[in-house]
C-alpha cells in the first residue's frame, strides 16, 4: 500500500465525491480524525454511506434520516465492516467530515486532517477486518505525511465533544496505537 503523487491510496476503491475543496495549506496535514458511521443507523451493508459521500442518497424528509436532507459531507476515507476501503477524496484537498471542531487550540480541523469513517456504532466493537485494514492505513499515511504522529491521531468526539461521541467507546485505541508506533 503506497500513496500516489496525485495523493490516492492505491490499492483501494475509488469514488470521488463533489464534497471537498483546497485546504488552506495542502502541505499542512497534521492530523488524523477517526470516525464512526452507520445509515441508517445501527444498520451496516446498506451501501447508503458510499451514496452519501457522493452526494447519490434520496432521503424521504419525513423518514428517520430527514437530518440528511440536503447534507454535504464527506471524509477521506471509509472502512466498511468487511475491511473494504474506499477513499473519497484526495489527501491533499479539504474532506468536509469534522464540522465545527478544534484540537488542541486549533479551529477548523478538515482544514488539516485527514477524516477516517469506520462502519460502526458508539454501542459495538469494531471488526477484525476493520482493524486489519485500518492499521496499515495509519502507517502508511505516517509515513507518507511528516506533519503527523501518532500522538496527532484522535476521535471525532476529541475534536467535536459537544456534538459528537464517535468512534465510541468501543474502538480499541490502544490496538491502533500500538501497532503504528
């Protein structure tokens, strides 16, 4: 696994998705936001995900996802329950996955983070492939962008604590840590 120099993953699915745009800095990455997904929610497989990254998804306004209506978001990437990755958008360029947020002082994290969804729940562990997929990730992205660390690898709820509690209390943070120190 290796990063291309137009900055794609290679060796995974490609899907681009419209909800991005230039960072501020490209060369500033220096952060990496680990996110928990499910649509709807609790349910997994659904593909709804993938559709909403790229801006596909038809939502009934008065069905159970009518907050998605009209929303335009996006992370990097995304680790599905079976380990499948795809990746949405270009790690040089702005995914719109954090929201309003701020680490360590720092406003704006999509300005420089990379976001990672993991198909999951706040409520059940993460799977085996997930982590099998998600590790060399990390290492890779490591190794490519000198502006992170491990230390610089957080939850969204880290960054959002207000509104958000991903990836749960669930995800095994000291597997990943491990693993790519």
């Amino acid at each position: 696994m290796s990063i291309a120099s137009d900055h794609w993953l290679t060796g995974v699915r490609h899907v681009v998705s419209p909800n991005c745009d230039d960072r501020p800095d490209p060369e500033d990455i220096s952060l990496i936001v680990l996110h928990g997904i499910s649509l709807p929610p609790g349910e997994f497989g659904s593909g709804l995900v993938e559709r909403l990254f790229a801006n596909q998804l038809q939502v009934d306004p008065a069905g159970p996802m009518a907050d998605l209506v009209g929303l335009r978001v996006s992370s990097h990437l995304l680790i599905d329950r079976d380990g499948l990755c795809t990746q949405f958008v270009p790690f040089h360029r702005r995914a719109w996955h954090a929201g309003r947020s701020a680490w360590q002082g720092r406003p704006a994290c999509n300005d420089y983070a990379i976001g990672i969804e993991l198909e999951g729940t706040d409520a059940l562990p993460y799977t085996e492939a997930q982590y099998r997929r998600l590790i060399p990730v990390v290492k890779t992205l490591l190794a490519t962008y000198s502006g992170l660390s491990p230390e610089a690898i957080v939850g969204h709820l880290e960054v959002a604590p207000e509104r958000k509690t991903d990836p749960g209390p669930r995800f095994d943070w000291q597997r990943l840590l491990l693993a790519v120190i």
